[in-house]
C-alpha cells in the first residue's frame, strides 16, 4: 500500500491537496510511472495504435486552472434555486503547443462539491500532471481517482482537457476515438419550476421553435407539479415530456403524482429519479406500479452504483452526466446499462459549451441514447474558448475538427 507520504514524494501531489482526498487506492502511480495502461478507451484502443497522427511521446509541459463565474437567470429545481454559474476551466499545453480545455460543473447538492473545492483539487493536481505523456491519459484518470474519488466533477475537468489534447494530436475529433456513431444529437429543452401559465407560454415557443422533447422540472409541489405538466401538454400537443424529480417526491407521492398525469391522458416519455438517490427500494416501487419509464440519474455517479441498478431492477434507464462520473466511467456505465438492456440518457449540469459539447461527443461517438438532454444554458460568447460543436435548436452538430474542435479566444 502507497503511503499518503510516499505518493506525495513521488508523485508531487500537495499536502493540501491529499488533505482533500478521504483515501488513496492501492494503485497510485507517481509521476512519470504511469505507463503501464494502454491508451485505448473502453473497447477502443485501435484508436492508440501506431499510424499517422499517433501520439508519441509528447508531454504535458503547463496547466492552467481560472475560476469561470457567470450569473444566470434564477433556475429552480427540487434541490434548490440556481443563480450562478460557478464553475472551472482548465487548460493543458502539451511540449508540442498542442492545448487541451477541460470544465468542472459543480452543484453542491448533488455532487457535493462547489466551486471552491473544485480549484483547490485542481491546484493540488498541477505538480502531479505537469510533465506526464499525454499518451496516458487513462493511467492519469485512474491515479487521480485513487486520491480524490470524491472529487469527480474536478477529474473530469483535467479528463476532458487531456483527452481534447490526445485526440488533437492524434488529429481526429474525439467522438471518431469513441466509435464516430454519429455527428449530431437531437437535445430536449428544460422548464424549471415555474407557474403552469409560464410553463404553457415556454412550452409553445419551444415547440414552435422545433423541439420534439420538452423536459420539465417537479418535486416541490404536487398540485403545481401537475398543473405545470397539464400546461406544457396544452402548449405542446405535439411534443413529448420528460419528467425530471431531483429526488423530490416520497415514493408513495411520487407515484401518486405520475398516476394522475397518466390519468390525464399524458404519457411521459420518462419519469426520471422520482425518490432520493439512495431510496432503490423506493425507486422499485414506482417502476413496478406504473407503465412509464422511470430513469436514475442521482442514484448512478459509478459502474458499481449502475450494476446497483441492474441488481435490484429499480429503473428502465441511467441517466449519464459526465461531471458526476467522469468521461472514462461514463463509458463503463453505457457498457453496464447496455448489456442489461437499459436505455441510456445523456444530461448536464449547469456548463458553457466547453462541457456540453464534450457531453455531445460523448453521445454521439458511443452512439444509442434514447434521451439527449444537453440544452445550453448561456451564449456562446460566454464560453471560455471558441468553437466547438455547432447548436442550431434543437441540434447539436459536431464539426470535422480534431479533438472536440475548441480553439483559444486569444
């Protein structure tokens, strides 16, 4: 067993940044020993092999980690009222000039971490990635778990600037390393929690705007919940609703709720995670007593908590978010939920196109999500760099560059 002494001698981590971590893994690789993984991701590692383009040898010389704050219009949800944007943004320069963007997206009540926390693991993990080969990227991932598994949503800001950074070198956009099943997904848009006359008047535009999927936020207040999803069905006939609980109801309420929308003669498309993450039981109960799908989101961060779901047959599909498991668990999860036959969902939190347009590669170079939910939430000019997947409501289409195709503002 690595020490927390030895892994900071070795592999240059902080003090203050090990205090952060509640444990280390038995496999902790110190800086420049992280060569034994393959560079191939999930199944894909053809896309490592040698050929033109292949990465060889190239290290990462300097990491840059900026706090990115934005204000936003109040967004409420059943954890809460989100005003800000308070997220990071990473940025790795390969020896070759080669640069690599990453964000973390944190939101407090769901993964535990904020803004704050997120720059001081960032911070703690510069000494450790300066000077590794990009060409172990993996080997990189998995050490950074091992110290700060509670952390994901700061991991999978550095995953995604070091796989931007290998894919670039390797001079393919990253959703062809990930399988290139297609280049553009289809997004729903999301209503907050807001009265049933907003909702009708933002369900119509948007379906006059061509959205097909509208997503709507419940679990503060049953009647209102109701008379909300009533709403958007009279504004969007056409359109199907997702339904999105945070966690909000009890699992007697939440299935007393979706029993009345289907006794109105709505069907949602979904019924996503209607009780607390850790109810399963609960969650149970309401898939087995209603015909609509019910998803988890809250409930699945890691493989293990998606074989969870597989066990205790709780749910009809995993919703995948990128910053509660990171990009290379996230494969692990699709594997999982496929090979039981659940549908995948891909959703986000609140991020700049840097993120979503990682969670579009994401989608469409693992290919088979039924549910896209990757609506943007600010301009693009509010993003930290520039290009990047193109979004033409209610599209996503990714562009032939390399990497996933974002370019310095500079």
């Amino acid at each position: 067993m690595t020490t927390r002494r030895t892994f900071i001698r070795k592999g240059a981590l902080t003090a203050g940044g090990l205090a952060a971590a509640a444990t280390l893994g038995a496999t902790v690789l110190p800086a420049g020993a992280a060569g034994s993984a393959g560079p191939g991701v999930a199944g894909h590692g053809a896309a490592g092999s040698a050929g033109p383009g292949k990465s060889d040898g190239v290290k990462i010389s300097r990491m840059f980690v900026e706090p990115l704050t934005i204000e936003m219009d109040p967004f409420p949800i059943a954890l809460g009222v989100m005003t800000h944007l308070d997220n990071a943004f990473v940025r790795i320069v390969l020896e070759n000039g080669i640069e690599g963007y990453g964000e973390a997206a944190p939101i407090m009540t769901i993964s535990g971490e904020n803004q704050q926390t997120i720059l001081g693991t960032l911070n703690s993990c510069r000494e450790f990635i300066v000077g590794q080969d990009i060409n172990n990227y993996r080997s990189i991932a998995y050490t950074l778990k091992s110290a700060f598994w509670a952390q994901a949503t700061a991991r999978c800001a550095i995953e995604m600037a070091l796989l931007d950074a290998y894919t670039k070198t390797l001079n393919i956009p990253f959703y062809r390393f990930l399988g290139g099943t297609e280049n553009r997904v289809e997004t729903d848009y999301t209503i907050a929690i807001v009265p049933a006359v907003q909702a009708k008047k933002e369900a119509a535009e948007l379906a006059a705007s061509g959205f097909r999927v509208i997503k709507t936020k419940v679990g503060v207040n049953l009647s209102e919940d109701i008379d909300r999803v009533l709403a958007i069905r009279d504004g969007a006939p056409g359109c199907g609703i997702l339904i999105d609980a945070n966690q909000g109801y009890s699992p007697k309420t939440a299935l007393r709720f979706i029993n009345e929308v289907v006794n109105q003669g709505i069907y949602p498309v979904m019924f996503e995670q209607p009780v607390h993450k850790n109810d399963l039981a609960g969650m149970k109960y309401v898939r087995d007593n209603t015909e609509i799908l019910v998803g988890a989101d809250e409930s699945v961060f890691t493989r293990a908590d998606a074989i969870n779901i597989v066990r205790t047959g709780c749910a009809d599909a995993i919703n995948i978010k990128l910053m509660k498991s990171c990009i290379i668990e996230a494969l692990d999860i699709a594997a999982v939920a496929r090979s039981a036959n659940l549908k995948l969902m891909i959703g986000c939190m609140v991020e700049t196109n840097l993120a979503l347009g990682c969670a579009v590669h994401f989608a469409a170079g693992v290919g088979g999500f039924e549910f896209i939910d990757l609506d943007p939430s600010f301009d693009i000019s509010e993003c930290p760099v520039s290009g990047g997947p193109v979004y033409r409501a209610p599209w996503w289409t990714i562009g032939p560059e390399p990497g996933l195709g974002f370019k310095s503002r500079q």
